[in-house]
C-alpha cells in the first residue's frame, strides 16, 4: 500500500509498502517512521460491506 510517511529525520517521502498490509495513520514503523496518511489500500482489500461480511439491519436472515 501506498503510505505517507515521516521518517525519524523530519523528512516526509512516500513509499510503498508491501510489508506492511494492514497499516493506519500513527503507525510506527521498525525503523522509526511514523505513517501519516495511507494513499492507497491494496488491489485485496475491499469493501466489508460489498463482500458480504456484514448482514443488513433488516436482513431477517441475520438473526
């Protein structure tokens, strides 16, 4: 994924980041980086919703 990232120097540098699939903003990173916005998810990474694993509110099913 795509990540906004400060590095320890103060520099900023977008990068990406295959090592890391699940990151957030605040993140810090092993050498210290710290994630400060996230660009762009991973192709794999979809919607919870559009998958199907939540069940509508009024989905009798879902009791």
């Amino acid at each position: 994924m795509w990540v906004l990232m400060k590095r320890p120097d103060g520099s900023e540098e977008e990068v990406y980041l295959s090592d890391y699939p699940y990151l957030e903003e605040g993140d810090i990173l092993d050498d210290g980086s710290v994630v400060i916005a996230v660009r762009y998810k991973n192709e794999e990474e979809t919607d919870a919703i559009s998958m199907g694993f939540f069940a509508d509110e009024t989905d009798d099913d879902s009791l």
